[in-house]
C-alpha cells in the first residue's frame, strides 16, 4: 500500500525557519561577511532537513499496528494503567524522537478519532521519566473495528509545541499522517487486550511503516 497522505516532501511548519535562515545568510553574503553567513546557511539546511516528510509504505492487514513514529523503542511494557480515554491496563510503547529523525506522527492502525487532547506542561528531556504527566502533550485515541488504542505525543526540552492536523471524529487511514512535534520529543502507545508486540527495548523505528505489534 502507498503512502496515503498528500504531504509536501518540506511541511510548511518549517518555512518560517528555513525562510529566516535564508534571509540571514543572504544579508551576511551581501554584508561580504562570508564566514558568518556560513551559519545560517547550515541551520538552512539542518531546518530542511528536520521537517522533512518522506513517503511510506504502509503494511497490510486489520491486525497490524504500525509504529506512529520515527526514533528508538525507549521501553516496552505490559499492565500500565491508562486513564484517560481506554480505561484499563495497557501494553505500552515509548519511542524516543532525536533531531535527527523525521517528526511526524502517523496513526498506528485506521478507525475514527474518538478523542483529541492537548495539555499545556513543561519542557524537559523527553527521554527522562514521568515527561508523559509534565510536559506539553497531545493524544489522539483511535476507535478501530477490534479495539481502541492511545497515541500520545511528547514534546522534549527543546520542543515548544504539539501539531495535530487531524480533527475529532474523522476517519482516519493507517500509516496516515496526523501530526508532528517540532524538534526533541517522545511518542507513546497504549494498546489494551491481547497483543502481541514485535519490538523490543533499542530498536530503530519508522513511523508508518514499522509493524509494532499484531492484534490477536
């Protein structure tokens, strides 16, 4: 299966810092000050880079789940409790984003949206421990034709704010894109009932396109 979202390969979230970039490195050239223009120029670079959005192949069948984003698997844990939208013991992946890895979140497995959350919180590292009850997050849960499951997203020390393109009640494909978290940041999922999980504690992840676990 194709990539499912019509995406530009730069999302537009990044030309205000690929735009700025550029403005300064053309003023520093013109100034003659060449060195200095030379910074500017690689945060360009770097800015095109980050917000990239590279085309996926999404895996096949009602019972895959594929990861929502790019990065390491950080844990993965069995009988965690979730409260705020399934409601019992969950298996739980955490997927830590670095800024090198693309950004956006892609949804696990299709249904409709049947919860949209923001909460406003605080910026620290998003691989440290409790980030998912103190940072500024959004979560999506995904109503699907076996179960629900949760896709919350983290933003880390440097992230300063949670993008969500989706809307509650939509419909929504698996693989697809839904939103992004700028710069450092973390991805959770919660998956209640019998799962299997196919990832591991250090495995390199891809949003979209990587099968994290199999619904029994």
């Amino acid at each position: 299966m194709n990539d499912m979202i019509e995406k530009p390969l730069i999302l537009h979230e990044g030309y205000p810092f690929i735009g700025a970039a550029a403005a300064v490195t053309v003023l520093f050239a013109w100034l003659g000050w060449m060195h200095a223009a030379a910074v500017p120029f690689v945060l360009m670079l770097y800015f095109a880079y980050f917000f990239r959005c590279p085309k996926r192949t999404i895996p096949e069948g009602d019972d895959i789940l594929v990861s929502p984003a790019d990065g390491t698997v950080m844990a993965v844990e069995d009988g965690v409790m979730e409260e705020l939208f399934l409601g019992e013991k969950c298996h739980k992946i955490t997927i830590f984003l670095s800024v090198f890895n693309v950004h956006t979140n892609r949804a696990p497995m299709a249904g409709r949206i049947s919860l949209m959350s923001y909460t406003q919180g605080r910026f620290r590292p998003a691989y440290t421990d409790g980030v998912g009850y103190e940072n500024e997050r959004g979560a999506i849960g995904i109503t699907g034709a076996k179960r629900s499951i949760l896709v919350v997203q983290i933003a880390g020390i440097l992230a300063r704010r949670v993008v969500l393109w989706s809307e509650l009640g939509q419909t929504i494909r698996k693989g697809e894109l839904y939103g992004m978290i700028k710069f450092g940041s973390c991805t959770e999922l919660y998956v209640p009932g019998d799962v299997e999980i196919l990832v591991k504690k250090g495995d390199k992840v891809s949003g979209g396109s990587t099968i994290v676990g199999r619904l029994k």
